[in-house]
C-alpha cells in the first residue's frame, strides 16, 4: 500500500485480508483523502461502499470478508461459516459459489452479485463476532447445514464430520438441536447425535428393522449372533441362512484398526461360507428399497422361498424382485 494510507487503516487491512469499508476508512481519514486512494487504484472496489487493496484476483476469505462488510452487520451463514472455520478444501464445498450471509430478519438489502443473504430472527445468539471473518458459530452452522440437506446420510456425514475434526462435540450440537423451536425429524436426529456421542448405531439399527426388514417382508434375522472364529468370539449384527447383515454406524469413532477389524470379521465369515452384506445410514435411510431388494436377492440364492413386498407407493421392489 501507498505510504499515504495511515497506519491505523493499514493494521485494519491486515485484520481484515486486505478488505475495507468505507464506513470504516471515514473513522480515521477524510472523504477526499479515501477518493484519491481509490483513483490511484490503492483500493479497488469489491462491492459498493468496500474496497480491496489490490487490483488482482480476491481470495474466498477476501470475498467472504466483503460479503460481511456490504450486508455489515452481519456473519458468515452455513456452509461459508463451516468453510471459514474448516479453511480450504473442506468436503464438497464450491469455493466458487455465493457467499452465504446471515442478517436480521428486519433487514431489506439489495442483492449483490456472488452472495446469499439468509434472515435469521436469532441472529446475536449463534454469531462469534469476535472472528474475522465474523460468522456463525460451529454447533450453529453445522445444525443448519446438516438439517438442510436433501439426503439424510448427507446431513448425518456434516454432524459426524465436526465432531470427528474436533470442531465441535456431539453434547453441544445436541444442545443447539434443542434450541431450536421448530426442527422436523427432532427425535430422528436427537437419536444420531447420541449415537455419536456413544459410538453406537442404535439409529442404523432401528432404521434398518422398520424400514428395510418389516417394511419390505424379509424373514426375522436372528440379532447379536455370538461366534467363535480363528480371530476370537465376535457378535454378528444380523444372522439367517448363511448371510450376515453388518451394520455400520460407525460416524467420527472410526480408525484404521477399527476398519481392520471389520475386514478380518468379513473374511473369517467368508472362510466359514457366510456372505456379508455391510450396511450403512445411506443404504437404510436413502435407499431402503432398493437395499431390501438387494438383500432379497442374495437370501433367495441361498434357498429363501419367500417373497419381498412393497412397502407402499412408488416401492417397486415386489416386481423388480420376482
């Protein structure tokens, strides 16, 4: 930067990965002194009314910044909160896309290219304001996430994947699901967090008795089977006529020896001529139908005579499975 520019403004910029309002420029210098920066290309604008002081490519974290400071005040929503508190590369985020921004629900703003401006009527109670940029706190953003997204597995994956980083733990996501007066599925997703607290599957396997098992007319599998293998006595999840169902739950307490162990339970049951079917949140909650149809499959392979049926409307399993 130009000398000119005072050192007040030039440890704000630092602060701020070099963005600025010029709310923030007319605190400690003149209208006409922040217009001459700006002709002399020392600031160029990012939106109306905020500057970055360079004239090349912005970064995510600049465009994040001047996404807070146009729609200021204002934090970081969602997936750009758990972007900011993650840094780049976090799964599946698109740093290309819009910046995503929380305000007031009393707000009207105008929109402004390459950001996404969400109403919130709770704002104060979920923001770390003390951030750069300031945003939505962790438990916060990830509930918001996780609760949006289409597929249940998906939002399972966002939950598990704080707690497995360490942002966060599975108590304080369940105290922000309490928070929250009107959540759709509440016991469904009180019941994941406390698996994953636990390090258990409870979820996984009443989900998959109810909605693949019963629902779908399979036989009764005999549970927590007790065997002793060249490995030691292991408990298969679910057991009948030769076929193992494993149900992995398994969310952020997973470990290359964990995953080791469970190869070594599927290759004792195939020494003794069981098949493993390996099941988890996405194959009982995403795709039961199609799992049921699956698992109908291999029984009828093994001497099954019975018959899948469907378990309702658009369950096509019954004639696919004939």
């Amino acid at each position: 930067m130009p000398s000119p520019i005072p050192e007040p403004v030039r440890a704000l910029l630092a602060s701020q990965d070099d963005v600025v309002s010029r709310a923030q420029l007319l605190r400690t210098a003149p209208a006409w002194q922040v217009r001459r920066w700006i002709e002399r290309g020392a600031l160029v604008p990012v939106h109306p009314g905020v500057y970055v002081a360079h004239n090349g490519p912005t970064t995510w974290q600049q465009r994040a910044w001047a996404a807070v400071l146009v729609t200021w005040p204002a934090a970081l929503h969602g997936v750009s909160a758990l972007r900011a508190a993650d840094g780049p590369g976090r799964r599946r985020h698109d740093d290309a896309g819009p910046i995503h921004v929380a305000v007031g629900r009393d707000r009207a703003l105008a929109p402004r290219p390459g950001v996404r401006v969400h109403r919130l009527a709770r704002l104060d109670q979920g923001v770390q304001w003390n951030l750069g940029p300031p945003r939505q706190c962790y438990e916060e953003a990830s509930l918001t996430v996780a609760l949006l997204e289409p597929r249940r597995i998906d939002g399972i994956a966002v939950l598990a994947a704080g707690v497995q980083n360490r942002r966060t733990v599975a108590r304080r996501l369940a105290e922000n699901l309490a928070s929250r007066p009107r959540v759709a599925d509440r016991a469904f997703w009180r019941g994941i967090l406390e698996d994953v607290a636990a390090g258990s599957c409870s979820v996984l396997e009443r989900g998959y008795l109810e909605r693949v098992e019963r629902a779908h007319g399979l036989p009764v599998f005999d549970r927590q089977v007790r065997e002793r293998t060249p490995s030691g006595v292991v408990y298969r999840d679910a057991a009948l006529g030769g076929v193992v169902i494993e149900l992995d739950g398994r969310l952020h307490h997973d470990s290359a020896s964990s995953r080791d162990r469970d190869m070594e339970r599927d290759l004792d049951a195939a020494v003794d001529g069981l098949v493993t079917l390996r099941l988890s949140y996405g194959q009982v909650y995403d795709r039961a139908c199609a799992t049921a149809r699956r698992i109908s499959a291999v029984l009828r392979d093994r001497g099954w005579s019975g018959r899948p049926r469907a378990c309702g409307v658009g369950c096509d399993l019954a004639d696919r499975a004939a």
